[in-house]
C-alpha cells in the first residue's frame, strides 16, 4: 500500500460522516446492498464496500480500507473473523459486527435489503446517527 494512500484515507476533505465499511466476499451483491441502505437510509454516513476474497473481489480488503474506517459491518461470521484477524495484524482496533446473512441474494433483493435493515437497527453506532 502506497504512502498516499494511506494519507487519502485521512483526508480532511471527508467530512464527519461516519465512515462506514462494509464486507462481503466479493464485494458485488451484500456488501453494496448494505452501503446503498446506508446511504439512502442514514444522514451522514459514508460508506465503502469490498470484498475479502483476493481472487474475486473487485476492491479486496486491505489495511487503507480498515484505517479508513470508522466502523466494519460484515456480512458474516467468516468476515468477521477475516476484518478481526487483519486488525490485528494491523494493530488497529474496530468495532467490527457481523449480520448473519447467507450468501444467496442478488444485489438489491429486496428481502435482503429488509433483513440488512433490520440488523442495521440493532447496531448502537447506527442508532445515533439521523435516517432519512
């Protein structure tokens, strides 16, 4: 990772939004689900989404991303512990929350943009922050 990189992950310029990423395995169909409810549900939220699997992500998960971050919503257990385990490697902490959601929706369902929801309801850092 570039040193600019890492400084753009900083930038000023962001604003003080709630900088939220979010982590599936690819990166195409729960991930951006999620940051497009955050987007079009929440006041001031800025959201990323990626992909853990390296082979299959369009933008894989590095360590930008998790200094970026204020905040990691996984799509699943196995996320999680890939987010926790590259934290740690990192020596960066993070709230990080896992959804539960099996990967078998398209982008945009709808059922699972209701069960992303309903989980974003439950998370403290979301319930602090205005919806629309």
């Amino acid at each position: 990772m570039s040193r600019n990189r890492m400084a753009n992950s900083q930038n000023m310029f962001q604003g003080s939004d709630l900088r939220v990423l979010c982590v599936c395995s690819a990166g195409l169909l729960r991930s951006p689900t999620m940051a497009r409810l955050l987007c079009r549900n929440y006041t001031t939220v800025n959201p990323r989404a990626v992909g853990i699997s390296s082979e299959y992500a369009l933008i894989p998960l590095d360590a930008v991303h998790l200094l970026w971050a204020d905040l990691v919503i996984c799509a699943d257990s196995e996320h999680a512990g890939f987010v926790m385990a590259a934290l740690d490697t990192a020596n960066m902490e993070r709230q990080v929350y896992s959804l539960d959601i099996p990967d078998n929706f398209s982008f945009g369902d709808k059922e699972l943009e209701a069960i992303i929801q309903k989980k974003f309801d439950e998370i403290q850092e979301l319930k602090d922050i205005s919806r629309v």
